[in-house]
C-alpha cells in the first residue's frame, strides 16, 4: 500500500505546517485570534486549491509576495486599491 495518494496527503500536511510556522514568524505582534483566522482561511484555501489565488480578480497572487506574507488572499493590485479605498 504504498499509493500516491498517501504521499499527496503528507505533502499538503507539510505544506500547510510551512504556511503556519510562517504565519506564525511574520505576524508577531498580532493579536492571536486574528492570526488563527488567517491560518484557519489560508488551511480553508489550501484543502480547496484555491490558495495563491486572489480573493477578488482570481488571478494567481505573486509568489514572492506569498512567500513574504503567506496568509494574503489579494494580489498586490487588489489590496493596494481596497487600502485606497478605505481612506
Ligand atoms: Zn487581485
């Protein structure tokens, strides 16, 4: 019993451990609810195939900026305009 799915499994659970721990590294200082949200929805993304994907044009979200900041849901053109907005 040596399939592939069972490598598959273990490779999404690494994975999402990595996306977490960096969570974890980078958003010091937030509050720990919020930060569990981000995981929760980035672990939500990951189960689905969606993660890396922006929220808002669907469009696959630059990997650089993934990696600085692994729990965003928007690409760099979608957030810097709703940040425009909110002001
Ligand atoms: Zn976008």
């Amino acid at each position: 019993m040596t399939g592939v799915g069972a490598g598959v499994i273990a490779d999404e659970t690494e994975r999402a451990d990595k996306i977490a721990d960096n969570v974890v590294e980078h958003q010091l200082g937030y509050s720990e609810s919020k930060l569990l949200e981000k995981i929760e929805y980035a672990l939500q993304r990951l189960d689905a195939g969606t993660y890396g994907i922006c929220d808002d044009c669907h469009k696959e979200i630059n990997i650089e900026r993934l990696k600085a900041k692994p729990s965003v849901s928007l690409c760099i053109h979608c957030q810097s305009r709703k940040e425009q907005q909110r002001r």
